[in-house]
C-alpha cells in the first residue's frame, strides 16, 4: 500500500484559515475603528451645531431683554404721562367748578352766620364759622345740602359761646364737592334702594 503524506496540506490549509481570520477580525476591526470614529466626529458636529444655535438664542434673549426693558420704561413713562393728562384734565374741569362752589357757599349761608374759615381737602370742604344759634347752623346745612354744587354736609363741632349780651355758636361743617349730574345720580341711585 501506498502512503499518502496529507499533513503539509491541512497545514497549509490550516495557515491560510488562520490568515483569512486574522484579516477578517484586522478589516473588522478597522471597520469598528472607522464606524466609532464617523460616530463620533457626527455626535461632535451636532454638538458643535447646538452649540452654535445655543450661543445665537442667547444673543437674541439678551436683545429681546433689552428691548422688554426700554418697553417697560416706556409703559412706565406712558403711565406717569396718562396720570398727569388725568390731573391737567381734572384741573381743567374743576377749574370752573370752583366759581361755582364758592358761589354756592356764599348764597346758602342765611342771616344771622358768617364763616371765619374755609379749607379744601381734596374733594372735603372744611368751613368754620360762627352762628346767632344752632337753628341756624341747621339751616345752613339744608341750604348746603339742596345746593348742586356741594353734597352731604356733616357737622364736625359747634359749641356755644356765650359772650355778654350775645349767645353764638361756633361750628366746623364739611361738605363735599360735587356736580350736579353727579348729585342727580346719586340721587337716583338711593331712590333706586
């Protein structure tokens, strides 16, 4: 019988395996190192891009805040601007109310009272003054009260003086400033009750 030798070709089949894997598991390998690698320069770039619109939001948050800053300083000025319109137009409408008022104190006080002060707060009137009897007083507060120009008087102090001969009364009235329409309407709105 023949003897076939068959070691030197399964080793040599053996080497070749051994070559094909080393150069399947180098090209693996290297493919794993090129995917990581594109992985992570792509994860950069995005991260570099969300950097970039980051850093371009912020830029125009910081001029949007300037710009809500120069709004509220203008709403601030816009509202202490509508307040003074307010009291120039109060100050013009009450301009003429004031002849009125002081004329509708002069023609409600009866005989026998005259006044010795008048002080304005505001929409209160403080009158002072001095009267021949406390009927009179009463008197003046009806006249006041049926004027249209003035509303809701209150009697603060009256007291008697009594001088030699003559008995008078001193008294401190507040009253109210009105209009007249504004006294028609209140005037319907208690008829309402």
């Amino acid at each position: 019988m023949a003897r076939i030798n068959l070691l030197p070709w399964r080793e040599e089949q053996r080497k070749e395996r051994m070559t094909q894997l080393k150069m399947i598991t180098g090209l693996a390998a290297f493919l794993m190192v090129a995917i990581i690698a594109l992985v992570h320069i792509q994860i950069n770039s995005l991260i570099d891009n969300q950097n970039s619109r980051n850093a371009y939001l912020k830029k125009e948050i910081k001029t949007l805040q300037k710009k809500i800053k120069e709004i509220k300083e203008l709403e601030n000025k816009k509202t202490k601007l509508l307040a003074r319109m307010n009291i120039i137009q109060e100050l013009q409408s009450s301009r003429p109310q004031v002849v009125h008022v002081f004329d509708q104190i002069v023609s409600t006080i009866p005989s026998g009272v005259y006044l010795t002060g008048i002080k304005n707060s505001g929409r209160a009137i403080t009158l002072n003054g001095v009267a021949q009897s406390n009927a009179r007083v009463s008197s003046y507060m009806r006249n006041v009260d049926d004027a249209d120009w003035l509303a809701k008087p209150r009697l603060n102090v009256i007291k008697t003086n009594k001088n030699k001969a003559q008995r008078t009364s001193v008294f401190t009235l507040i009253v109210d400033q009105t209009t007249p329409t504004a006294k028609k309407a209140a005037a319907k709105k208690e008829k309402k009750k």
